[in-house]
C-alpha cells in the first residue's frame, strides 16, 4: 500500500492510480500547480511527471535534491537518469536527472557550479524500470 494520497486528476482511468508526491518534494520547492508532482507504479514501471516551482528566496533550498524519501513501491529497480527542462533567466536549460532508491538529484551540477536555486522551474517526465510488484 502506497502511503500518499491519490491525485484527483488521473490520466487514464482505468488503469492504476497516480500518487501525488508534493509531499517527497525539498525544502524550498512546491508544484507548479496542484498535482503537478505524480508518480504511478503500472507493471514493471513507473511513470513519473513533475512540474515544481523552485523558490529562489527560500534559503532552504537544497542545492541539487528534488525529492526525499520515494515509496518502495515507487522507486525504481536500478538508478535510471532522463533529461529535466529548467527556467531559469528567462531560458529554458535542459539538465540530466539521476533517480535512484530514494531521491531524483542533479549530481553533476557541483562540478558545474549550478545549484536550484539558479532556477524558478523544474520540468520532466521519466518511465523507469521497477522490482517486480
């Protein structure tokens, strides 16, 4: 059982739910809008769409962490990486996105001196492998 709430609006709806995971967010980030952070375990895959505001102001604001603490049942079997859209001075960027056990994170952004809060907004969608339900 997967402990998040079920997002209200469901893409396809007969088949498994969509789980909202604004709650797994860090510090200093908040959907784009309601329900804009869902993940849905279907089979062997997941399929996650975020869509995250970053406030710059927030001096909490990890530097490269989206999301904490991923379900098992919503995490992927191996690490698995796609490419994430950021807005940032009025240009959209595209980035790598690591997903792993427990967190989605932007690791080479260190050696590249970025950090979240050089951005306002995070975009992206991923399907990944997961351990047989």
């Amino acid at each position: 059982m997967i402990d998040l709430p079920v997002a209200s609006i469901q893409p396809y709806r007969d088949k498994t739910p969509w789980y909202d995971l604004s709650q797994l967010l860090t510090a200093g980030l908040t959907p784009f809008y309601p329900e804009s952070c869902v993940a849905a375990p279907v089979g062997n895959f997941i399929h996650y769409a975020l869509m995250i505001r970053i406030d710059q102001a927030n001096p909490n604001v990890e530097d490269i962490t989206l999301l904490r603490n991923l379900p098992a049942e919503l995490r992927p079997a191996a690490a698995t990486a796609t490419t994430g859209w950021f807005t940032g001075g009025g240009a959209d960027v595209p980035h790598r996105v690591e997903f792993s056990q427990h967190w989605a994170v932007m690791n080479r952004w260190r050696t590249m001196g970025l950090k979240l809060a050089d951005f306002t907004v995070a975009s992206l969608t991923l399907t990944a492998p997961r351990k047989a339900p």
